[in-house]
C-alpha cells in the first residue's frame, strides 16, 4: 500500500500575514518559542489525561505522559516530543493552519491598529506556535492523533505563505515538533542553553522534561497542592529553589481562591529584610504563573511596592499564557489580582498578629518599615495596614510595642487625639521635656523612633476617627492640672513672660507660661506647622549652603520651677545677669528639641556665666 503524495496548503491569509511578521522580526527574546511549544505540550498531555477518563480505545496507550527534548549542535535542531493527544490531519489544517488562537488574533489586531511592525508585539502577545518560526529555517510537525483509526502525519513549511501535509507511517502517539535552526540562532541546538532556557520557564511544568535524556523539572509546583499534605520541609525547600535563597522562610502563606479570580498563590517572608541591611532596593518576586508556565519571574504590578519584600509565587488559570511580560496586557486583570493577594496578605498578617504576637512582632522588627512605607503611600489598602503598625509608648515597657487599637482602647471618653513624639530612642523621648505635661495628666505618648515615622504619622493623619497629633506642637492643648504650692503668681509669671519676650527678642515668637511642664523650667515648641524639627534638618541637609530656615519657636516655661522663680527675683535686681540666663534657657529647650543649630554662641555664653559664679 502505497502513501499518498503530500498535500500543499496556504496559510489563511491572516497567519500568512502573522508568519512573515515573525519570521522577520528582530523580537530580541527569541527564547519564549520554547515556552510556547513546552506549554503546548503540556497542553496536549492534560487533554489526553482528560480523555483517557471517558474513552477506551486509545492509540499507544502505554505510553508514559512526558515531554522529550533533544537538541543536535552539528545538525542545529531540536526536537520536543510530547505522548498527549496529539492532532489528526483536519487538527493540523484546522489549528495550525488558521487563526484560532486568541493570542495571535489580538496580535494581528493591535499591529492593525498601530500600523507598524513592531517587534515587541510579538512579546507583549505571545504568538504560540508560531514563535517556532522567529528561530527555525523549517519546522516540521509530526503528529499522531489519540484516535486509533487515523495514521500519522507529518506538517511541513518554511513559515512563507504554505504547508505540505503528508502521512507518517511510524508516528507515536502525540506530536513531535523538528525544528531546524536559522544559523544565526544555532546556540539554542547547545545543551547548556536550552537546559537554562527550561530550568527559567518551565521548572514546574507536571509532566516530566527530559533534554538529551536528562530530567530537567525534579520540583513540584508545590503551590497547586494540598496544604494539608505538605511537610515545612518541603515548604523551605521550594522557597530556597524558587527564591534563589539560603535563609529559611520567616512566614508563608499557602492559599486558593476561586472567586472574583481563580488564584492559588504560596507566599513568603524571608527571615531578613536585605534593604535594611544596605542592600540594594529589594525587586518585586513573586513570579507570576498561568497552570504552572511561567509567565513572568518579576511582574511589577503583581503587588503593591511596599509588598517588594514578598518570595513566591502566583499562578492564575485565568490568565492568557501570552500576557505581555513588558507592559502587562491585560491590566485590569493584573489590577484585580493584585486586590486580591493584598487584601488575603494583610488578613493574613492580622491573624498573625493576633494568633502569634511574638512571631508577628520578630516580623516587624524586621519588616515593620515596608507596612510605614504602605501606611503612607497606599491608599487603597491604608485603613488594613494602619492596624498592623507598632509603637512603644510611655505605657509600654521599653522593647515592647502596642498597636493603635490598643492605643485608642487605653483612651478616656474625652481624649480626641493620639499623641506621638519623635526620637532617635526611648532615653531621649523620656528625657526631654515634652513628655512630662502628658504623663502628668495620664496621657499616653506612642515613640516614634525611626526617620521615617514622622512622615508616616502626618499622611495616616488619623486613626479610629482619633487624629495623630505631634505632642511637641504648639497647637496641642492639655487640660489644667491643679496649681501647686510655690509657684509664682500668676501676676508675676505674666511679668516675667513679658520680660522673656522682650530679651529674648527675634529668637522666639511668643513666650508663655506652660501647661504641660511639671519638672523642667523650659520647653520650646515649634510653632511652624510644616517644619518640623526632622523637616528642618532634612531641607538643611538638601541645601548646599547649609543655610538655616527661619525657626518659629515659642517658649514656655514653667512658673512652679526654681530656675524661673531665681529667674523673677534677678530680673529686676541683675538685668545684665538674667539675660544671658535666658539666653540659656532658650538654648537648652532648643537642644532638646533637636532645634539648635550653632552651638558656638552657647559656649561663650556658659563661660561668662560661670565667671560670675
Ligand atoms: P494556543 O496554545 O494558545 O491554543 P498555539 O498557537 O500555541 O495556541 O497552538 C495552536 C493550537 O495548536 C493549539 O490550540 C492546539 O490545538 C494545537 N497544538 C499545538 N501544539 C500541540 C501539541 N503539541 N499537541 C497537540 N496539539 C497542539
Ligand atoms: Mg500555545
């Protein structure tokens, strides 16, 4: 029996149309066709998986379900073989040969709509099978349905214009795809290269890989299983594999979700934050999968930035394996995803939080700066954020931190505010003299101690309907505390406020007796609502010249303190004297306000006072 002569197709005009833009292009990222036959590969295995369920008679039906890839330097081919369902010879006209894939379709829909021939096309759309022919002089296609009646057939072209189809009398079931190499892309025949290319795209494909006899994917795409049946050991190993990483993961969540998106996604923390250690600005990567196929390693709007701490990895059936790796594609549907894992992330930390204070509190030491970073700049998800910042406060002990629920639970009925004082530390907070009116009057402070916390406390701006106030601002009002014994009258503190004013000139804008020191004498408060004391330090520091901004400070002292009682009696009798006491004072409350820029006129001054001693 004789076979019959092979038969010559022409592309529909469209794929006639989509083949001479491939194989032309100048598409630098010429390695994805591997990506796109592997995946269709797996492809046709899940389908034959699928049909062995319901059909008895299946061609070659011992064979085992894999994937076989051989590459051949000398000759520059390679061949990828796969025992799925492979396609009889109205498939191969049928899929090979029109336009039925969605991915070229919208190819050839936007490369109508820009005009141009724009190679990047080609990466943002994916063009599947026919990638093939961005590398191959010819590509042929042997293919041997699961049907049992039909022969093989093999599906031959060059990628201008036609197709031969013919029988193949010794074809296995599944398909097998030749590929011979233009000789400007030989390389991708050597072993090493394509070994790279499948270990990057396709390390968790479920069906085994083998090139040139060697089993490429040994790790399971782990993320696709069962929680409940998966060891901690297995967990750090896939972070270590998938993460390029050597610590052990710090948390993990393993989730599914079917609605609004089908998600299965396996996050991690690693045990350290590399920024703070002086690294470089972490890259988002958590890669992004489509059934277990790469489709990106680093997508940059997968998460929100300050998520850019986050290993693991993504995958979502509903995505188009051909999504743009460039510009996301679909963007709406990156969006959506992006909500999702958020919001699950952040539930996830509550319970953490809640369930597992001291791992949750490990985590922040750590981590704490990326939820500020969210705090201040991610509107969509602030409200969940806020709740998981931590300060310590005067109520806490050193080391241990509080919450702003917590915080606000602490509250009397009349407290409309959440005070907060920025340092470098406890000791210092503790030490100057803004907090003593607060505690006096049993007014929690949370500590601020990081540079970045003063930004964060103005753009949360309020939390529980309590608004974040500085308690170092000239705005803040306490509530009177009774007068003690000794102090002086309220004639003669207004007397020697006045005096105050009066030589202490331009370097203060009012002077006033104070409500909120108990101890020390003095306090000054800055008076500008948009300079802050960091403000000011970080516009000195940007300015070349160093030059200072204008300070508006008010000072405010405390009429019960010996100093300013000694003060009264001399002001009066030794105006000389008291002066530069004054001048003192108002330096002292500048250094503990982190306002004193010079301290050189201070130096002089203490000299002279201690001569007269
Ligand atoms: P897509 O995979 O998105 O459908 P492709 O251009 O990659 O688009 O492939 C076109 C079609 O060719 C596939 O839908 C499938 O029907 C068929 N096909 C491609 N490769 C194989 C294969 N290895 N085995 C069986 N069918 C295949
Ligand atoms: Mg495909």
């Amino acid at each position: 029996m004789s076979t019959p002569a092979p038969q010559k197709f022409e592309f529909q005009a469209e794929i006639a149309q989509l083949l001479d833009i491939v194989t032309h292009s100048l598409y630098t990222e010429k390695e994805i066709f591997v990506r796109e036959l592997v995946s269709n590969a797996s492809d046709a295995l899940e389908k034959l998986r699928h049909t062995q369920l319901t059909e008895k008679d299946i061609y070659d039906d011992k064979a085992e379900l894999e994937i076989t890839i051989t590459t051949d330097d000398k000759a520059k081919t390679i061949t990828i073989s796969d025992t799925g369902i492979g396609m009889t010879r109205a498939e191969l006209v049928q899929n090979l040969g029109t336009i039925a894939h969605s991915g070229s379709k919208q190819f050839l829909k936007t490369l109508g709509e820009s005009g141009s021939k724009n190679a990047n096309l080609i990466g943002q759309f994916g063009v599947g099978f026919y990638s093939a022919f961005m590398v191959a002089k010819t590509v042929k296609v042997y293919s041997h349905s699961w049907r049992a009646a039909e022969p093989g057939h093999v599906w031959t072209s060059t990628g201008a214009g036609s197709y031969e189809i013919e029988e193949a009398p010794d074809a296995r079931r599944g398909s097998k795809i030749v590929i011979e190499l233009k000789d400007d892309c030989a390389d991708y025949a050597q072993d090493w290269k394509m070994k790279e290319i499948l270990e990057r795209y396709s390390a968790f494909v479920s069906y085994p890989i083998n090139l040139n006899g060697k089993r490429i994917n040994t790790v399971q795409a782990l993320w696709l299983r069962s929680k409940n049946e998966i060891k901690d050991e297995e967990y750090t190993e896939f972070y270590k594999f998938q993460a390029h990483a050597y610590d052990e993961p710090r948390l993990r969540l393993h989730f599914s979700a079917d609605a609004p998106l089908s998600i299965n996604a396996l996050l991690f923390v690693p045990k350290e934050n590399t920024e703070k250690l002086g690294f470089a600005r972490t890259e988002p990567a958590v890669a992004l999968y489509c059934r277990k196929v790469l489709i990106d390693p680093k997508p940059k709007l997968l998460l929100p930035e300050w998520l850019r701490f986050l290993k693991g990895v993504v995958d979502s059936e509903d995505l188009p394996l051909n999504i743009s790796r460039e510009t996301m594609q679909d963007k709406a549907l990156i969006e959506k995803l992006n909500k999702v894992i958020t919001k699950r992330f952040l539930k996830f930390l509550e319970d953490e939080a809640k369930n597992r204070a001291d791992a949750y509190n490990e985590f922040y030491a750590e981590f704490g700066i990326f939820l500020k970073e969210g705090a201040a700049m991610d509107f969509t998800h602030k409200d969940q954020i806020v709740k998981l910042l931590r300060f310590e406060s005067s109520l806490t002990e050193k080391g241990k931190t509080t919450s702003l629920a917590d915080y606000v639970s602490r509250l009397g009925a009349d407290q409309k505010e959440i005070y907060y004082l920025v340092g470098p530390n406890r000791a210092a907070i503790e030490a100057g003299p803004y907090l003593e009116g607060f505690k006096a009057r049993n007014l929690e402070v949370l500590f601020c101690y990081e540079p970045v916390d003063e930004y964060v406390m103005s753009n949360v701006r309020e939390f529980d309907g309590k608004k974040l106030t500085a308690a170092d601002h000239a705005d803040v009002k306490l509530a009177d505390l009774p007068k003690p014994e000794g102090a002086l009258s309220e004639d003669d503190t207004k007397k020697l406020t006045a005096w105050l004013k009066e030589s202490l000139g331009e370097r203060v804008a009012d002077v006033k007796a104070s409500d909120r020191l108990v101890d020390s004498p003095a306090l000054a408060l800055n008076a500008d609502k948009f300079m802050t004391p960091q403000m000011r330090r970080m516009m000195k520091a940007m300015k070349k010249d160093g030059a200072d901004e204008p300070l508006k400070v008010n000072l405010e002292i405390n009429p019960r303190s010996a100093v300013m009682k000694r003060l009264f009696e001399t002001h009066a009798s030794s105006p000389e004297k008291a002066k530069l006491v004054a001048e003192q004072i108002l330096d002292n409350a500048l250094i503990s306000a982190g306002l004193l820029d010079d301290a050189t006129p201070m130096v002089a001054r203490l000299y002279k006072l201690l001569e007269s001693v």
